[in-house]
C-alpha cells in the first residue's frame, strides 16, 4: 500500500512538474491572465472601489453629527467672593458632574454640497481610468507576445539552417573521404557551422530575455515555460478611414473627466465666498454636591437648547480669489493637454495606418523573396553535388534564405506592431482578447 502511494504522489508530482515546464499561451490568454494578475490593473480596480469610500467621507457631513460629552470636577478650594453685609462667601459646590449630548446639522454649505458632486465624478474618473490603464496592460502585452514570437521565428530559422549546413558538412565530409572533395571546403564548412552555433545561442538567449520580460507583462511566474500560438500572427486586414474621432478614446475621456474634476475643484474654492448654516441642539444633566456624585446629596438638574450656527465670511486678505486664480490657471494648463492629446492620437492613427499598408506590400514582396530564396538553395545544392557549382555559392545561398527569412519575420512583426498602435488609435484594443 505504501508503495503504490509513493507511485501515485510520483506520478502527480512528475504530471504536474511536466504542466508547469510548459503551457500553451495564446495572446488572448496573456492578456486574460496580466489583467487578473498585473499589479497595474489591480491597482486601479482599487481606486475604483477606493472611490466609494470617498463619496462615502464627502456624504458624511450631509448627516447630523453627533457628540456626547461627559465630565467629573472635584473642587478642593472653591472660590470666594465678597457680598456687603454677608462678608466673604464660597462659590460653587465641591463636586460638579455633567454629561451632555450635542447634535449639528448642516443646513447650508455650499463647499459640502459641490464635493459630493467632486466625489461622484472622481468615481467615474477611476472608472475610465482603470479601462485606460487596461488598455495599456494590452498594448504591453501585445507587443512582447509579438517581439516573444518573432525571436523564436528567427530561433527556428537559424535551426533550420544548422540542420541544412550540418547535412552538407557531412556530404562533404564523405566525398573527401573518399578524396572526391577538398580539405578547404571541409574546412569551411565546419567553420560556417561554428558560427551558425554562435548565432544559435545568442537568438536562444534573446528568446529567453523575450520570454522573461513577457511572463512580467503578465504577471506571470518567470519559471513557467510558455509555448506560443501561431494563429495570433496571422495577417488581420483592416478598413483604413481617413480620419479617427478621438474624442470617443478613453484616453481623451479621462482628460475630459479630469477637466471635469478641476473644475468642480474650483466651485468648492469658490464656495469658501458662501454663508454656512447649521442646527445644534445640546442636551444636558448636571450634578452638583459636596459629596462624590453617585452619594446621596448631589442636586441634579438637566438643561437643553436649540439654536442656528450662521458663519459669514467677510474678509480673509484675498486667500480666497488667490485660489479661485490658481485653480483657473490649473484648468488652462490641462486643456493645452487635451488639445496636444487629440493631435498626438491623431498623428498616431495616421503613422499606424502608413505603416499598416507600408507592411503589407512588405509582407508581400518578403514572402515571395523566401520562396525564391528556397528555390535557389534546391538549385544551388544539386549544380554543387553535380561539380556545377562552388562551396561558397551554397553557402551564400542558405544564408540569403536565412536573411530572407528574417526579413520576412521582421516585415509581419512591424505590421502586428502597427496593428497594436492602430487599435489603440481606434479604442479597439479590446478586440486582441476576443
């Protein structure tokens, strides 16, 4: 029984070593798991709840305040005072007890009532800015999934071609066995494999530092190994307007939201100019005796009153209009960033859609190039094995499928970048985990 146990907690433990050493990550997934799991879009899931508790703090002065009070007085000297006729009396009892309850209620603040308003925009604000800053997890992730995709292209590439040089070193190799081929050619060949060895590893390390940074994106463990999928660098064409209304970007609206903010920052200054009113009510029961108070002896009595509380400001040396002034020219600054903003996201839409088009006629010329360049190292290897052709033309041959094959990468890298940026120019960034 022992035994079989230790079999079964072997084979978990071998299953789920083998689940952790590689899991199949489509960009969907990636960015599914950096949005439940990046600290960034956490964080702003947090100001969104964060934000009821100041609506909460802002609404408190709306409701009375409440207070009770106590307090216990022991007189060991009281104080005397002189009456003609009567000579020096003695003021006041030995003990003094009162515990009272006082209650306010704000009939008119102004500041009160424009914070609420402030508190409820600040919740919208957290809102967009938590879809913002959800946008730009996307767009990270994005991007490192596709730099992640194409070292490995470039990794397998230059396997491909190892596979391809070490197939002809060991033609050679044979051929010059049986002395049909020279030692220099041998040579050269080795010499190519080397250096193919040498590129292998620097690619293997990029991919490594490619993989690392993406698994960070995502908040992911930097120890799981991840296998990507080539459906997510497929060629997506795109309808290409002339034009973007940014206005509708989140980007823009958590400016606008934030224009918003600061303006009702101003009115709440503004409302300092105001009158405040409030009700207070206090109740309370006094004791007062020459014996500790829960003796007999002590007279108690109790008193309440009711009253208006009315503050008006008059004169506070232009503290007031200083920072109505202030908050104005804080107002001014932030819509010179609006207007920068919709003409940056504007020449983003543009510089994304010339570099979608540009790519595309890239993609086109690359791949037709890589069949050609296939075509010549087929060609190339049989005039060589048929004496028709030198070492160093097969060699330039496969190296020109490797560049070839690079370039083709590169060209459906920088389209799937541009594509990023165009979605993100059009508020579809969303549309990458559908």
């Amino acid at each position: 029984m022992k035994l079989i146990t230790y079999l079964a907690i072997c084979t978990f433990s071998v299953s789920a070593l083998q689940a952790q050493e590689n899991q199949m990550l489509t960009l969907k997934d990636a960015i599914d798991f950096a949005l439940q799991n990046k600290a960034d879009s956490k964080k702003a899931k947090l100001d969104v709840e964060n934000a009821e508790y100041q609506i909460a703090q802002v609404r408190s002065a709306v409701y009375p305040a409440i207070n009770a009070s106590g307090q216990l007085g022991y007189n060991p000297i009281l104080q005397q005072t002189y009456i003609e006729g009567f000579g020096a009396i003695a003021m006041g009892q030995t003990w003094n007890t009162a515990a009272a309850v006082q209650i306010q209620q704000n009939l008119f603040n102004q500041q009160v009532f424009t914070g609420l308003k402030a508190a409820k925009t600040t919740r919208e604000f957290y809102q967009l800015n938590s879809e913002l800053t959800d946008e730009q997890v996307i767009e990270r992730v994005a991007t490192a999934y596709y730099n992640v995709f194409v070292a490995k292209k470039q990794l397998n590439t230059i396997d491909s071609s190892y596979v391809f040089t070490e197939k002809t070193r060991n033609i050679i190799k044979s051929l010059f066995d049986n002395g049909l081929a020279k030692k220099i050619d041998l040579d050269r060949v080795n010499v190519s494999l080397v250096n193919i060895q040498s590129t292998q590893q620097q690619l293997a390390n990029a991919v490594n530092l490619q993989e690392n940074a993406l698994k960070f994106y995502i908040g992911m463990q930097i120890s799981q190994q991840i296998t990507l999928s080539d459906e997510d660098f497929e060629i997506n064409k795109y309808l290409l307007n002339d034009s973007v209304e940014v206005e509708n970007l989140t980007q823009m609206k958590v400016l606008e939201k934030q224009h918003q903010l600061l303006e009702l920052q101003k009115e709440t200054v503004k409302a300092r100019f105001y009158p405040t009113l409030a009700l207070t009510g206090t109740y309370a029961y006094v004791g007062l005796g020459n014996k500790f108070p829960l003796s007999s002896g002590t007279y108690w009595s109790d008193y309440a009153t009711i009253g208006l509380s009315l503050n008006i400001p008059i004169f506070n040396g232009f503290a007031i209009k200083s920072d109505v002034q202030m908050a104005d020219i804080g107002l001014r600054k932030l819509q010179q960033d609006i207007d920068d903003s919709k003409l940056g996201l504007q020449l983003d839409y543009q510089n994304a859609k010339a570099q979608i088009e540009n790519n595309l006629s890239v993609i086109d010329y690359q791949k037709k190039n890589v069949e050609l360049a296939q075509e010549v190292v087929g060609n190339t290897q049989n005039n060589y094995m048929q004496g028709l052709s030198n070492l160093t033309d097969l060699l330039d041959a496969e190296n020109a499928l490797v560049q070839a094959k690079n370039n083709y990468s590169n060209a459906v890298l920088q389209y799937k970048l541009a594509e990023v940026q165009l979605l993100k120019s059009k508020g579809e960034l969303l549309r990458l985990k559908e």
